[in-house]
C-alpha cells in the first residue's frame, strides 16, 4: 500500500477485462479509500430471468482474486452443470453462466428484485466476497448498448458480442436509456470530491465500454469544473486490440485503427476533456504524433501479463497523473 498519507482520491473509469487488469494494479498500490472504479453498466442485460452485469463482474472477480485468467469473465475453478440442464431444457446457451457465477446473478436479480439499487447490491456482493475497494456501476438506471450494423440490424450488445462473435460489421453505436440516466451517486460524489487528484481511463474499448459512462447527463461538465488530469492508456498497440473487438470497430468505422485513433476519438467526443495518454512502448515512434495534437503522452510497457505488469503500469499511470499541470 502507498506509505504517504496524502488525502487525495483516484476515479477510474472501465469496462471488463482490460480496465480490470489495470484496475488490479493500482488496487496494489492504493488503499482501498483512495481508489474509486467506476464500471460501465451499458452492456449488463437480462437472460433467462437473470440481471447479469459483466463488467462489473469482471472487476469484482478479478479485486477478488476469483476471476478466471483463462476465459477474461466468469469465476476461476468453474464448473457448468447448470449450463449443460439449460441446454437439455431447449434453452438458448450461448451466454455461458458458470455454476459459481450462477449465483452472483441470482443474488443480485433477487436483491434488484426486492428494490435495492444495483449500487447497493454490488456494495454487498463486494463485501461478501472481501473486495476492499470502492467498485460503483455508472449508474443505476438502464443503459443498453444497441449495435447498429451495415447490414441494416439492430443488435442487443451480448447479442452481437457474444451469440454472433462481433462478426457483424458495425455501423454506429445508440445507448438505449443515456438521456435519462444519472450517474449513480457515489460516481457523483466522487467526481465532487474535492480529494480526487486524477481521472484514468482504463486501456477498455472507448466505444462500448468508455463512452457510456462519460455521455451520462453531467459527467462530461462535472470532469471539465475539475480542473484536474485525465489520463487515457490506449486499448490499441500496434493497430491491435490485445482482446476484443476495438480495433476491428474502428475500421469499420472509418477510423484509424491505432492508439491516435483512440485519441482522437476522445478529442472528437470529449472535447479537451483529455491531458494525457499512455501508449505502449511499441507504438513509441506516436509520440511525436501526439505532441503535434497538443496532447501530452508517454509510452510504456502496457501489455499487462503479470501482476507485476499491472502494478508497473498503474506507477506508471499515478506517476505520469502526477506530473501533468492544468
Ligand atoms: N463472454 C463471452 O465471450 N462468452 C460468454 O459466454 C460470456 C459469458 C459471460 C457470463 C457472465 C459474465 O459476467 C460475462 C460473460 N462474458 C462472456 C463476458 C462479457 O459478456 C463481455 O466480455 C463483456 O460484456 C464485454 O465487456
């Protein structure tokens, strides 16, 4: 744990498996009251009665030492009885819910069920599975990810993700929901805290992870009256996404499909909302490329294997924060 008592607070913002294995890192590094990771709810959807909300998941598994390192999601030493009675009952299985997994669902379809909020619930499941950390989905309200396609389809998030591999060439991205959601109140509280020192967006994909959770009503404004860094790591080394769809995205968005094209899509969005971004020492010949956006970046080992990786990157992040003047 860091050894100086400075009063201060670091905001992480992720979706699932690459934001988690940063968010590990600097779980390291951070006591528990002073790190504030905030997930992107946007993909979590309802299957077989169930609310399932994977990115939140992912984290929680991953600060409590559960999470399986093989598949990305889901919990380690899992079994899949459960599945297997689904698919010998003719229902769908594409969605792959481990019998451990199982019952984080159940406990919190039950507890949304009975009225609590889905920050509530995932406070207690926190607790229960010792996660010290402050783990806060973006919101409470509904937020569902729609995949719009060049073939003219609208697909449910998990649906394209998961059920169709993100073949499917996209399109455009719509957050059913977005207008009227708010951020859930201790994502507010946080953002108004005058203790946070740093925003770091984790390396998650920026269209489907990263966006929803800064077009939500205020977020954009609360980040801007700040006044402090925001710090991006790329998702993207060498025009490659470690896992997961971005890259292929952004091609089909008619975007470059590198760590500038990261940049630029947060420029574009957000504004000047960005003060620094980290990309992996691979792509180190980008720098100078940055400089020219007015944009302050840094390279590095990003590609987190190990859990030194991770601790190393998350230094890296808090060092680089710290230098950044605004
Ligand atoms: N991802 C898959 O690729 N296949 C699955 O069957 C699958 C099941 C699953 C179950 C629970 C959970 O929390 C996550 C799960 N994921 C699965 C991962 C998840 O759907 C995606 O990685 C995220 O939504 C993208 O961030």
């Amino acid at each position: 744990m860091e050894k100086n008592l400075d009063n201060v607070e670091y905001l992480a913002l992720s979706g699932g498996v690459g934001g988690a294995k940063l968010v590990l890192g600097l779980s390291q590094i951070l006591a528990p009251e002073k790190l504030i990771v905030v997930a992107n709810t946007a993909d979590d959807f309802k299957h077989i009665g169930l609310n399932i909300s994977p990115d939140l998941d992912t984290i929680m598994y991953t600060l409590a030492n559960l999470n399986n390192s093989e598949l990305g999601w889901g919990q380690t030493k899992e079994t899949w009885q459960f599945l297997d009675a689904l698919g010998r009952l003719d229902q769908e299985t594409w969605f792959k819910i481990g019998d451990r997994d199982l019952a984080t669902h159940i406990v919190r379809t039950t507890k949304l069920d009975n009225g609590e909020t889905l920050s509530q619930v995932t406070k207690e499941l926190c607790f229960s599975l010792g996660v010290k950390h402050q783990l806060i989905p973006m919101t409470n309200d509904k937020v569902a990810t729609v995949v719009h396609t060049k073939s003219g389809q609208s697909i449910p998030f998990q649906q394209y993700f998961v059920r169709d591999r993100c073949v499917p060439k996209v399109r455009g991205f719509e957050f059913q929901g977005i207008a009227t959601a708010a951020p859930s109140p201790s994502f507010l509280k946080s953002l108004e805290s005058p203790k946070l020192r740093l925003i770091i967006i984790c390396p998650s994909n920026p269209y489907v992870s990263i966006d929803p959770i800064l077009r939500m009503r205020g977020v954009l404004d609360l980040i801007a009256e700040r006044r402090i860094p925001v710090v991006a790591i790329s998702p993207i080394i060498s025009g490659q996404a470690l896992k997961g769809p971005a890259a292929k995205m952004m091609e089909e968005l008619g975007e470059l499909a590198s760590a500038i094209g990261i940049a630029k899509h947060y420029r574009t969005l957000y504004r000047d909302m960005l003060t620094g971004f980290i990309i992996d020492e691979k792509d180190r010949r980008l720098e100078a490329d940055f400089t020219e956006m007015g944009l302050r970046a840094i390279a590095t080992n990003t590609v987190m294997v190990t859990l030194q990786d991770r601790i190393n990157l998350a230094q890296e992040v808090l060092r680089f924060g710290s230098r950044i003047t605004i």
